[in-house]
C-alpha cells in the first residue's frame, strides 16, 4: 500500500493519469467509480462500458459527475480522455480499443459475457483486473493461459476475500513459515435459500438477488476458495469443504486441523461458520526453524505448530484501487492461477429437479456450488455451477445430488463451454501444468 499510494501521488503531480475501463456498472462499480474520482489521487475512471447505459451513466451521476458522453468507438474514449471528459458505451471492445486505456476493471458477475470481456483485452495487449470470482473459478486457468501467451497480465483483485486471502498468503511465506490452511470465515450458510428468500435483503441492500443468494446458499464462498485453491495449489479435503462451526475466535481453531495432514497433503483451502472476526479470513502456516518458533512464543503468537494469521474484513470497491494500481503501474498481479485447475465448483441441486427442468446457474431456484478437487471432477464428468445456467436437464436429479455433463442437453455453442473444453484439453495434454505456488 505505501509503494502504490506513493507511486499514485507521483502521477498526480505529474498529471500522467492511470486511466481506467471499467465494464460493469452494478453495486460495487458504483462505490468504485466513488472512491476513485473522490479519494484516490493519480487515477479516474475513464469510461464505463455497460450493456444498459443508464446504469452506466448513473455510476458517474452518483459520485457527482453529471456531463458523461455516450460514444460509439474508440477514437471518442480517446479525445473524451485528452478533454478530461468521461465515457459510457455498451461493448466493452470499444473500452479495449482505446489507446488512452491503461487496464480494463471487469466487475460484472458473469460467466460467459465476463470471458469475452477478457479475450478481448487480451487481444488489444490491456491488461485485466476482475472481482469476479465466479469466472475465475470456472475459466480462470485457460484465460491466464491465454493472457501469458499474449503477454498480458491478467489478476484478480484485492477487496474480495481471495485477495485478501492471497494477500495474506504471501505476508506468511514471507516471514519464513509454509502456509497450510488458507481459510474464509463466513456468518451463515443455507444451502437450500433461494432469490424468493432473499429478494426483500436484497433489495435494503441494493445488490442483485441472486448475486445475495449466491452469499447465502456457499456458493460464493466456494468460488472463492477454489480461486485460492488454483492460485496456491492446495486441494480440499472433501466436497465442499470441512465447512467447521464455531464462535470462538479464529486464533483459538488451529485445533480444527492436523498438522501431519496438512504437511501430507501440501495445504488446504476451507471455511469456518461463525468465529470471530466476522467477516474476514485467515491463513494458518507451520515453521520447524526453532529461531522462528521462539520469536513467535515471544511475540505471543502461541506455541505452534500452526500459527494463526488473519484480516478482519475484506474492503471490496474500497480496495480495487489499490489492485489496480499493483497489476496497471507495478505488473504485480494481486493472484493468479498457477496452472491446471486444482479445484473448482460443482453444480448440486437445490431440491429434486425433474427432466425438461432449465437450470438457472450461480444464485438461482435449483443449484448451489461446492469446491471439489479436479481429478474427482473429472473422473465423475461433474458440471461446474459457472455452466449450469441455461441449460436443460436429461433426467431427474434427487437433491443434494452433484450433476454431471451426462444430466444435461449442450445445445448451444456458448463461449463458456468453448473454453471449458479446451482448458480441460490443455490440462489433459500437461500444457497447464502445476508449479509450485
């Protein structure tokens, strides 16, 4: 943080701008589009590209920004940037295009509209930054495959809890200690909520109802644990995780873990319901250097053999800045998967669906999420939840059940399944690989 806001003042003063394209315009890019023009020296966002151009312009409208230009190319971005003017289209191509660009914000919540977004960035050599979960965890390793071989960077941001996890992550590598759990505490959990349940929060809350229910159902908390899981490396030691319970404090639950286990197994992502701090994350890490266990005992950080480290809150819009700044002047992306998919997140159903049925995907009437390892999922041929939307089922499904691509009818040539496919093809042939996180 004190490099990036030190590097943002320096373009202040120099009036050299980061100029940012940012494609979304729901809950969180309000607050972001906020932040930027109000609190964040060196940098504005530029443009916005949104299917629905009054949600656009209303991002600027809310942080006080009344004149926004609606443009229909590249070349408009452009001399709206030199004029310090502000942008709003509909295809985010045209935000890719543009020359005065400097890195492309995607924070839509989409799957297959969200990776068109990044293959076109990538096209036009822009690197990217999501707070999107959802697709990285369902695409991210053929996309980042795709970004290396372009040369561009390609990152997920901080704000969210895989960022702040990753963040996390490498504090505690840094200090000489193996991480071993990286884990996300979350307040509730009920598989069986759907949009109906939720619609009246959602709407207090003025955030999409099924991007609340996605919270409330694991889904999400899922998605981002196997971003962490694909980012390290680490598996999980069962489908959808131990998922623990406790209203203990996080420093008090390194009991829940054995460390022979963990060492075995290389590390493990996970959840726990209910502790404090909430909301926030942790990563539990192991040293056997004697020197470091008798300063830990002395900074009062327990006696081991796992060590506790956590954030007591995770900042979203607050923090994209931050993240932006890291991937766009420093090429420090926040995290990135480190090859194969490692894990990813399987459709379940909801309650007992019935052949003809049409899954309706991430939040909705008849799927939740759950992290499985990769090699399971492709022993079994389970559908990760990213494609379940939109889709028709061959046969009855009982609840609780995970689904399989044998459930149901591919009919369309959607872009997501293209690049599942071929991520799949890539890992099969070994030509995505895991390193070493």
């Amino acid at each position: 943080m004190v490099l990036v806001d030190t590097a943002l003042q320096k373009r202040e003063e120099q009036g050299n701008l980061l100029q940012v394209g940012l494609v979304g315009a729901g809950f969180i890019s309000s607050g972001l589009v906020n932040q930027i023009e109000h609190y964040i020296p060196g940098m504005r966002v530029a443009a916005i590209a949104n299917r629905t151009l009054s949600k656009a312009s209303r991002c600027y409208n809310q942080a006080g920004i009344q004149h926004v230009s609606t443009v229909t190319d590249a070349e408009s971005v452009d001399l709206n940037v030199e004029l310090g003017k502000y942008s709003v289209c509909q295809d985010p191509e045209i935000l890719c295009a543009s020359t005065k660009i400097d890195i492309i914000v995607e924070v839509t919540g989409t799957i297959n509209y969200a990776a068109q977004v990044v293959l076109t960035a990538i096209e036009y050599k822009k690197p990217i930054l999501l707070f999107n979960p959802e697709l990285d965890a369902t695409l991210g390793p053929i996309l980042k495959h795709y970004a290396d071989q372009a040369g561009v960077i390609y990152s997920q941001s901080d704000g969210d809890q895989p960022g702040v996890i990753m963040n996390k992550y490498r504090f505690v590598k840094g200090l000489g200690l193996t991480p071993l759990v990286c884990g996300n505490i979350k307040g509730f959990l009920d598989v069986h909520k759907n949009p109906s349940d939720m619609a009246a929060y959602a709407k207090k809350v003025n955030n999409s109802v099924n991007m609340i229910t996605s919270f409330t159902d694991g889904t999400k908390v899922n998605f981002e644990q196997a971003n962490v899981a694909n980012s390290t490396g680490m598996g999980v030691t069962r489908r959808g995780m131990s998922a623990h319970r406790s209203k203990e404090h996080i420093d008090h639950l390194t009991s829940f873990y054995d460390i022979d286990q963990l060492l075995e197994s290389g590390g493990i992502v996970d959840y726990i319901i209910g502790p404090k701090p909430s909301p926030g994350v942790y990563v539990f890490g192991t040293t056997d250097d004697p020197m470091i266990k008798d300063y830990l005992k002395y900074l009062k950080m327990g006696e081991g053999p796992l060590y506790s480290f956590y954030t007591p809150y995770h900042l979203c819009n607050l923090e994209i800045p931050n993240s932006s700044a890291r991937v766009a002047h420093f090429n420090d992306p926040v995290m990135v998967p480190v090859g194969a998919p490692v894990v990813e997140v399987v459709a379940t159903a909801k309650r007992d669906l019935r052949t003809g049925e049409t899954l309706d995907g991430i939040g909705g009437y008849t799927c939740y999420g759950e992290c499985e390892n990769t090699k399971i999922i492709q022993q079994e041929n389970l559908l990760p939840i990213g494609l379940a939307d939109n889709v028709v089922l061959k046969r009855d499904i009982k609840q609780g059940s995970a689904l399989t691509f044998d459930d149901i009818e591919i009919s369309d040539d959607r872009l997501m399944f293209q690049l599942y496919k071929q991520q799949q093809e890539f890992a099969n042939a070994n030509n995505l690989m895991v390193m070493s996180a």
